[in-house]
C-alpha cells in the first residue's frame, strides 16, 4: 500500500479552496469585529453619541477594506 503512494500526484483544489475561503472569513471577519467593538466602546464608554461612533466606525471599515482588497495580479 505503501508503494501506491507518488508524492505530488494528489490534486488539491478542494483543500486550496478551502485554505482561501478560511483565511478570507478569518480577513473580514475579523475587520467586522474591530469596527463593532470600536463603535460599542465609543457608544457606551465615551461621551460620544451615535453618529460619533458611527462615523468613526465607518471611517475605520472604508480604511480596513482598502488596506485588506486583494491586490490585481498579485497573491495566490
């Protein structure tokens, strides 16, 4: 059974897929956690108001995207 095996032979479509689909959720994922915590901490722990922390938020989610949008030609 050993024998069978040929290093480099499998096709691993399914797993890249997978590794990118995981890595790009963990990505927004995560930029839609910072912007929700900032606005909470903002609302609840600051004297600013709504729109305030709104504002800031979105300001901190246009920044985020722009920073984390995969590049043309570039990555995997």
């Amino acid at each position: 059974m050993a024998s069978e095996y040929h290093r480099g032979d499998m096709d691993i479509h399914e797993q890249q897929n997978t590794f990118h689909a995981f890595g790009a959720f963990t990505k927004w994922g995560s930029l839609g956690l910072a912007a929700l915590l900032l606005f909470l901490t903002m609302f609840f722990c600051t004297d600013a108001n709504f729109i305030t922390s709104a504002g800031v938020s979105v300001v901190l989610l246009v920044v985020g995207i722009l920073v984390l949008k995969e590049k043309k030609g570039g990555g995997h």
